[in-house]
C-alpha cells in the first residue's frame, strides 16, 4: 500500500463516514480538521486532529487551520527528490498521501434568500482551495479526492492493487483543477455583479456545469453535449426547464427551444409561438390560447412540421387535441392538464417540457455570450423596445390606433427573426415571416408569397431600414397598409416616397433589431 496517511477535510459530508471507514480499514492512517474530525469520530473512526501535526489549535473561527508548513509540506514534497525527503526528516513532518476534500458551500449560500454579505463572504474557503491545488500540483505522489463520486472508484483501486494509476491520478488531479478554477470563478461573478456595474471586464471568467451528454450534436457525426451556467439563472429559461415526456433533448431541440421560449417572453396576453429551425414560423397573441395557436398555425401550416410550439398559458384538452394532429418534437407550456397529458403521451418520441412562471412577466437582464473559433462575443440581452411615443410618423399617410397596435406587435416579433427579416401581421398574430435573407427583398417576397392573400390590409414590419426602395414596392403589391421600420438609410427619402405612392402609413422605430 502506497498511501499511509490521508487528511480529510469536507464541508459535505454525504458519504464520507462510509469512504472513511473504508479507508481505515486498509491500514491508512486518518487526520481530519474540527467539524469533520467530529463528525467522523461519532461514526466511531479513529482520526488524528490536524492541530496534533501542526501543534497550533484552528483558529479565528476556523480560518486558519490547514495553513501550515506541515501540511502543506507533507503534501507538496516529493517523494523521488532526495533533498525534499531530507527536510521532511529535518522537520520530523510525515508525507501526506490522500486528500480528501470539498469546498465550503459558496454556491448554496448565494442562493439562499435574503443572505448577507458577511455570511457570503464567511464561505469563501481559503485553505481548501490552497490544498487542492498542493495535492493537484504533486498528483504523482498525492492522490487528490474532490467529488464524492470518485469514492468508490478511489477505494475500490487501493483495495485490490495498493495504488491508483497514474492515469486515474492525473484524471483526479484535473478534475481538482477544474473545481478550483470555477469555485473561484463564482465567486467572481458573484462579487462583480454586487461591487460593480462593469458588464464587459477586461478579464472575463465563465463557468458551465453539464447538464445533459447529446446522442450527437447539429448532425450526427458530430459530438455534442448540454452545458448549463453556474450559479443557475432563476429567470425561466431552456436550462431550468422540466422533461415530463418523450426522448432526450438533442442539441438542435435546445437551440429551437431556446429561441421558442425568448421569443414569447415578449408577450403577456395568451401566446403561441412556433420555431422551425430556431426562428419563428408563426407568432400569436390572443383572448385565449386556443385562438393563438390557431391564429399562429394559419400564418404557415407546412413549416411546423417537425417544429417546436411554445405557449404561456397552460395546455388542455382541446388544445392537445389539435397539436396532437402534427407531428412536433417539442412542446413548451408553464402546465399541462391531466387531461392534456393524457393525449399528448401517446405520441412516446414527443418532448413535452414545463417551464413554471412562463405565464408570468420575466424580468430579462444579464448578458448573452456567443462562441466564434478562439473566443467569445458578448453583448447585453436584447430586450430594450422602443414605445409608440419614441416612434416617428413619415408618411403622408397616419397610422390608425389599430395599425400601431398591430406594429408594436410586429415589431416584438421581427426582432426573433433571423435578419435580413421582415414580418407581416394583422391585429396580433402573423400573416407572413420572411427571414435569413442576405436582401431584404428577398426577405419580402418570401413572406408575401407565403402570406398570399392574407397579406392584404395587414402591418409590416422590418427589422432594420429599407436600404432601397424595392422591399415596398414589393408589399405594397401585396396590399399591405401600413409599415414600421427603424430608418436611417441614406435612401429614406426614396423609401418614404415609395410609401406615400403606395398610400402605405410607414413609421420608423428608431431602433434596428439584426439577429445573426
């Protein structure tokens, strides 16, 4: 057996009795700090108390008591340099072989209600991360245990062969590493959120924890998995969402889902949203949801296929009944009825996700994060909407009350269509979506050929200015009656003058929407 001694210091202590226990009875000695030491002395386990070895008691309320040359030598010398060993003789200081570790719960005090300052501050553990890193840094000589889940795989290999591999101890000393490193980086964010309104710091550290390892990723040659952020976000979201039903969620799900959910955060009355490869193929708000889904489903009733629905009220009978008649992947509602359930459940591959307070007002703050090769894009969320009153009327023709309650919906729709986008809507639902275009025309003509007929009379809206006139000659043709886009072209006049040919009512927003 190649590890005699092992100091065990763990603020959870789920298990640890067992694996200690375990441990003592291969013969390994077992030193232990204040709590723990207590803990594992009631489970009837002989322990060494760490101020025995460092002859000083803890200190200023347990802040300082692994913080010793003793300690930190017995763990950090090592074992095939002479000159190490000939000190730790010297000092008459005993190698330590095992650590055996976690952190003091910062995480969970953060997420505990109305905590102070001071309590969050008290969790911030110093001499765990310091021997973490020691035993980390000396892997090839200090087996390091930070996860309960390693306990098993840990004893298991000193019981029948005296060691761990120096595969098994890098993969432990890594995995060290990686603890510390988001342990710290909690902490950080933590702090920046409270001490400072820096949004885009010259050092940016960001933690994921693993939620979920994909069959594949976008396509089936590719690995894939489901990352979600630490500390967890509160606001609902893809992450925090409950599976009551179907297959796993792939990569492309969550991705649809995701776009599906932010886009109906935009509306408080009864809203549908359908995503087809993660923009919106019909949008509807409406007295009830029933209404919506209809009213969403008519904008384009080949494109759902396949796709994702996402509600804000709750599902019933009659509504599953009629969604029951696709075939969809994902369906994303605040609640489903017993009855609902028991049509939606027949369909075994069908995701059904519950997402609470979905029906709710979100509060949409923070930041959003995108990868390219090499590093990251950040930007604040996108959630600022200009109002009627910040809104300029251009044409000869005025928009009636109807029309600019129909454009401040087109407008919360356009901005989660992927640009160059355009969208057509009659009171509070889409006729016409058109979107990923590398010209806005092309955007136009889409939507109006799709829309067809239901394109008359109805509200357009642009998700940046018209760059040339084309786009309105094109929904003017159509029949449409009324326009709002952000302007700012240098072709505004032209575009106008379009407008005022056509008797359209055109307003500029103010405020572009690109979603790349």
């Amino acid at each position: 057996m190649n590890v005699k001694r092992a100091l065990i210091s763990v603020s959870d202590k789920k298990n640890i009795d067992i694996f200690i226990k375990d441990l003592s009875k291969l013969g390994i000695e077992i030193i232990s700090t204040g709590g723990t030491a207590s803990f594992l002395k009631k489970s009837g386990i002989k322990i060494t108390d760490i101020s025995t070895l460092t002859g000083f008691p803890e200190m200023l309320d347990g802040r300082v008591k692994t913080l010793h040359p003793t300690i930190h030598a017995g763990i950090l010398a090592k074992r095939s340099n002479k000159n190490h060993m000939d000190i730790l003789k010297k000092h008459k200081i005993k190698t330590i072989d095992l650590l055996v570790i976690n952190l003091y719960p910062f995480e969970e005090t953060i997420n505990k209600p109305n905590v102070s300052l001071d309590e969050v501050i008290e969790n911030i553990d110093i001499g765990g991360p310091t021997l973490i890193r020691a035993a980390a840094k000396n892997y090839d000589n200090v087996i390091v245990v930070t996860n309960q889940e390693q306990y098993k795989m840990v004893f298991k290999s000193l019981k029948e062969k005296g060691d761990l591999t120096l595969k098994q101890r890098e993969k432990l000393a890594l995995d060290a590493f990686s603890h510390t490193a988001q342990y710290d980086t909690i902490i950080s964010t933590y702090l920046r959120n409270i001490w400072s309104d820096e949004k885009l710091p010259n050092n940016l550290s960001l933690t994921m924890r693993k939620k979920q390892d994909m069959r594949y990723g976008e396509n089936p040659h590719l690995q894939g998995s489901f990352y979600k952020s630490v500390p967890e976000i509160q606001e609902p979201c893809i992450t925090n969402a409950i599976k009551i039903h179907g297959k796993e969620l792939s990569y492309n799900n969550i991705l649809d889902s995701d776009s599906a959910i932010e886009c109906i955060k935009e509306f408080i009355e009864p809203t549908c949203v359908i995503i087809k490869h993660a923009t919106p193929c019909g949008i509807a708000s409406a007295d009830n949801i029933l209404k919506a889904w209809n009213d969403a489903y008519s904008t384009d009733t080949y494109s759902p296929f396949g796709g994702i629905i996402c509600f804000n009220r709750r599902v019933d009978k009659k509504l599953a009944l009629e969604i029951n008649k696709l075939f969809l992947e994902v369906v994303i509602a605040p609640d489903f009825d017993k009855a609902a359930l028991g049509v939606l459940v027949q369909k075994k591959n069908l995701r059904l996700l519950k997402l609470e307070e979905l029906d709710k007002k979100v509060d949409r703050n923070g930041m959003i994060y995108r990868s390219v090769v090499g590093g990251f894009l950040s930007q604040e969320r996108d959630v600022k909407m200009t109002t009627k009153k910040d809104w300029k009327i251009v044409s000869k023709k005025k928009p009636s009350e109807k029309d600019l309650i129909s454009m401040d919906f087109a407008v919360k729709c356009v901005k989660h269509i992927k640009s160059n986008s355009v969208v057509f809507v009659k009171d509070t639902h889409t006729v016409g979506i058109g979107g990923g275009q590398t010209a806005r025309v092309d955007a136009t003509w889409i939507a109006t050929n799709k829309g067809k007929e239901n394109i008359k009379g109805s509200t357009m809206a642009s998700d940046a200015f018209f760059p040339f006139r084309d786009a309105v000659d094109v929904a003017a043709e159509a029949g449409v009656k009324s326009i709002i886009q952000p302007g700012g072209s240098i072709h505004d006049e032209e575009v106008i003058k379009a407008a005022d040919e056509h008797n359209i009512a055109m307003v500029f927003s103010g405020q572009r929407y690109f979603r790349h």
